[in-house]
C-alpha cells in the first residue's frame, strides 16, 4: 500500500476535525477523496503531507512513517494544497527550477521542459506567475507537486479555476499519472470524480461514511447517480458506512 491510515485523529481543542478515520491508497488507481466543506479532507491530507501533526493514530506513505519519517515521505509525495502558494513575481520556469534545485533532480531543464508539455503551459513559460490566471497558476501549481516524479500525487481541488477545455486536458494527465502513482484527489465536481476515479472514499463530520469502488458504491444505492449518493450520505445525521 502506498498509503496506509490506521485510527487517525486530529483534534482542535475540543472539536474533532478528523475523528479516527483508516483507509488504504493503492498504486495504479485514483482515490476520490470527498466531503462537504469543513468535513475534514485537507485536514486529512496536511497530516498525510507532513504539514501538521495527527493527535493519535498513524499513517504512512510509501512505508514512511509521517511522524518519524517526514522527510522521507516529503520526498516521495507531490502536493497540490487548496490555496497553492507560489512565489509571483518568479517566471514559470524559474519556480520551476527552483523546485527542482530543491528536490536535486539530475538534468533539471529536461525535466522542466517535460513537466512543462505534461502541464499544458508552453505557451506561458516565459510569464512570471504573478501575470497567468487562475488556472494556469493552478497548471504551475500541478507542474511542481510532480517536477520530481513522486510515486504518491495528494491533489487538492486541482482543477480549480480552469475553464472546460483545460479540464479535459489536466482531467486526462491525473487520469494518466494514476495508472503508475497513487493519487488522493479532493474535489467538490462529482463528473471529475466519475471520470478519473477508482474508488471513492466520502468524509463527513470528521467521519468515513463511504469507502467503496465507483461501481460497488452505486450498487450499494440502488444504482443513484455519485450526487445523490453524496447528498445522501453527507445530509444524514448519522450516516452509516457504505
């Protein structure tokens, strides 16, 4: 298992932002990671990227544990988080390459020049960051969390900002990625979800309440569409594990 969560936890204060949660990420599939909003996805992903420690249980990736092993894990992990910060008045091949200083990559302007194609953003390359929208931003974004090749993508709302015709395309690379990597992808668009996803795992209120594949999910609800499912599942006060 790429990924693997035992029992994990994170409290604040008295409030239980993830509340003993365990699942498993394999390689060659594309985990669908959803959830309403403050149901404890990112929470859940910055624990599993090493930005914030879990209260109790344990996760890994790659065999690396995230509380002994951050470092490790760091560097088999490529991380999209939902605000993507990024340096603006950098060109898009100066961060580019600044990632890769940090990562060490051997040959880094031939990796550059491949992300660069794989991301779609040729024909802003020579534009600093600060002058792109929001979602070629979000290309960069894409372009440096898998600069390094990392066998774990933990992708927070990627396509956000991109307008149709860049969905297909960056829908198409996740979709790619996935068939060697292990990738968590949180969304809120439920036709994402259906088009590149695997399996599909539903948080709410801190809790897992679906854990399933696409299909085996749907069989569960009577063949209703992953919106209704969703709905359903996320409305109810105490929802079951489907």
């Amino acid at each position: 298992m790429s990924i693997q969560v035992t029992n994990l936890t994170k409290l604040y204060g008295t409030q239980k932002a993830v509340n003993n949660i365990t699942f498993t990420a394999q390689p060659g599939k594309v985990l669908g990671f959803l959830g309403p909003n403050g149901a404890g996805k990112s929470t859940t992903m910055k624990m599993l990227t090493c930005f914030i420690p879990q209260t109790s249980g344990s996760a890994s990736v790659c065999g690396f544990d995230v509380s002994t092993q951050a470092l490790q894990v760091r560097q088999n992990i490529g991380y999209l988080p939902e605000t993507n910060p990024q340096y603006l008045d950098m060109y898009v091949k100066e961060s580019l390459a600044f990632i890769a200083d940090i990562h060490k990559i051997h040959n880094p302007a031939k990796r550059i020049a491949e992300v660069i194609e794989l991301t779609g953003l040729s024909p802003e390359q020579h534009k600093k960051i600060g002058q792109l929208s929001k979602g070629y931003r979000q290309r960069v974004g894409l372009a440096q969390a898998i600069i390094h090749d990392p066998q774990v993508l933990i992708l927070d709302e990627p396509t956000s900002g991109l307008d149709p015709n860049q969905l297909v395309g960056i829908r198409q690379l996740i979709k790619d990625l996935g068939k060697t990597k292990t990738i968590i992808l949180s969304t809120h668009i439920m036709q994402e979800v259906e088009a590149v996803c695997d399996q599909v795992i539903i948080i709410n209120k801190g809790q897992i309440v679906a854990d399933d594949t696409l299909t085996g999910l749907r069989q569960k609800h009577q063949n209703k569409t992953l919106e209704q499912i969703f709905i359903e599942l996320t409305n109810a006060v105490s929802a079951p594990l489907a």
